[in-house]
C-alpha cells in the first residue's frame, strides 16, 4: 500500500473515523510488516487496560463477554473487542463465529475484530500486539480479548492480558483435571459459567485446587476469586466486573501492573528484533544455498548440522567486520 494512502488513513484515524480503524486493523493483520509504516506516525501515551478471557470451546466465552460489555457502558467505557478465532485449514481465513455471536452489542463505544490464528501458538494472532495498540491510540478505555478455546498453549494470553479471566462450565467431565496444568492456572479470575447446570460443584473443586496453588497466591499476594455466571440472565456478572476491578487495583499497588507491561514490551521488541533477523537469513542467506550443497546433504556426504554452523559463522564474522567499519 501507498504510503500517502497509510497516511490519509493515519489522518481520518486520529479524528476517530471506524472505517480507518477497521482498515488499519485490515492492513496490519493482512501484512505485518505494515506495522513499522503505520506506528511511525503516532506513539499511544495511553496504558489502556487489557482483559483476557479464555475457555474451552461451548463455555460461553462470547455470550458472557456480551453481558460484560453492556456492564462497562453502564459505567461510561469504551471497548476494542478482539476475538481470535481458529483459522480454516483450507482457506486460511478465520470462522468468525464470534462477530455473529456479538451482533448484539450495537454503540460507537464498542468496536469489535475477529481475527485468525492463522496457526500462531496458543492461539494468538502475531498481529495481536498491534491491534492493542491500534486500541490504545483511539483512545478505547478496555480491551478485552477472546483467545481460542483450545487448552494449555492458551497461556500466550499472558502476553497481552492485564487480568486474565479463565472460563469454566459444569459437565465438561474430566476437564478440571485436564486444565489444571495448563490454562487454569494461569487465570486471575476462575469463573463457573452456566451456573444453572450445577455450578457449586465445580467451584468447590477451583477452591480446593487453588489450596495447592500456595506459591503461586504468595507470590503475586492474589488468590483468583471464584466467581459463577450466568451468562444468558446475566447473574453474577455483576461480581465478575467488580473483581476484575479489584484485581486491577491489587496489581497497580503491589507494582506488578508495570511490570507486566514491562515484560511484554520486552517481549514484543525481542520478536520485532528476530523477525528482522530471520527476513535477512531468507533475503541474503537461502538463496545462497545451492542445490549442490543439498544434495550432498542428502546423500549423506556432508552434515546437515555442520554446514548451518559454517554458515551462521559467517554471517555473523560478516556483521563483525561491517560493525567495525
């Protein structure tokens, strides 16, 4: 894309048009390399605060966050909702269920993105960090975030979220179990949706996990309420913001609000940095690759191993002598 076109819609953004917002959001996730054009022109002064929710697949994910929504416009907040979606293994484009399931949520206050994973581990899209930061930019109060319900590797979430919100329902069987090595422990907030279904007994269970979470509590000085919902009457949603509030005031005062933040500025600019490191190997480094050289390799006459330390040496000489000149 042109670079006058970023900049007209970089101009219509900053006057809070959606339709540049949308686009921005388009061009980002469609190729992030636009990213460095489109960041240079504004940075975000405003730390917006970033709510992740995660479950399994059916647990209400979507019909909550709807509940939650119309709570925080109640109380005067503007929303970016970004919802990861799987991507389909054929086209590559995300099932976008959640948009569908949102329809619901109809205000200026509220801007809502489904995305693909397009396969990115633990579900997030790469282009997540920067639709947050488009967020931020336009001034959104929250950001709550939808990954996919697919298990363990959904402590990506981390990455992003401020208060992480893991979502549980009754008559998933042994999925207490399942999770309790993976997604519900990274949860600062547990919550038993469909509390109508026999919520008490699964939140008797969180409790009694949460006994054998001691280092954990006493680290972070924070034990995950156990909060039930009924997403479809809106019971206890109520709680559930108040929590969520609560756990953002624990975390500004204890100091770890900042240092999240930190870590994942860290994060994101260690990954900008190994991008721009593996976009040189694939430009100057695989072409030089000959078919010759692979062909040895698999005929066994020189090793694979070898030959990716002879080279990486010698990029690396390269970078030396080009530093000291």
């Amino acid at each position: 894309m042109r670079t006058d076109n970023i900049e007209e819609l970089i101009t219509r953004f900053k006057q809070q048009d959606r339709t540049a917002l949308a686009r921005l959001i388009s061009l980002i996730e469609n190729d992030p390399e636009l990213a460095n054009e489109i960041f240079r022109h504004f940075e975000t002064a405003k730390e917006t605060y970033i709510i992740g929710l995660t479950g399994a697949p059916g647990v209400g994910k979507s019909t909550l966050i709807n509940q939650i929504v119309q709570k925080l416009l109640d109380q005067g907040k503007s929303i970016g909702i970004m919802s990861i979606d799987p991507t389909s293994p054929f086209s590559g484009g995300a099932f976008l269920g959640d948009r569908i399931r949102m329809s619901s949520i109809q205000t200026d206050k509220v801007f809502m993105r489904s995305m693909a994973s397009r396969g990115a581990v633990g579900g997030l899209s790469r282009a997540s960090y920067d639709i947050c930061l488009l967020y931020e930019a336009f001034g959104m109060d929250l950001i709550i975030v939808e990954t996919v319900g697919a298990g363990q590797s959904e402590v990506d979430v981390l990455k992003l979220a401020d208060t992480i919100i893991v979502i549980n329902v009754p008559g998933l069987g042994d999925s207490i179990q399942c999770q309790k090595a993976g997604i519900t422990e990274i949860g600062d907030i547990l919550v038993v949706n469909k509390k109508d279904l026999g919520g008490e007994e699964i939140a008797v269970q969180l409790d009694l996990m949460l006994d054998d979470a001691v280092m954990y509590i006493g680290q972070t000085g924070w034990r995950p309420p156990v909060v039930q919902t009924n997403a479809i009457s809106g019971e206890g949603v109520d709680e559930l913001i108040e929590e969520i509030w609560n756990h953002k005031e624990h975390i500004e005062l204890a100091g770890i609000l900042e240092k999240k933040r930190k870590k994942r500025l860290k994060d994101k600019l260690i990954a900008l940095i190994q991008h721009r490191i593996e976009k040189h190997v694939m430009d100057h480094i695989y072409p030089t690759i000959k078919d010759s050289v692979l062909n040895q390799i698999y005929e066994k006459k020189y090793n694979v191993y070898n030959l990716a330390g002879t080279v990486s040496d010698s990029f690396l000489s390269q970078l030396k002598r080009s530093k000291q000149s």
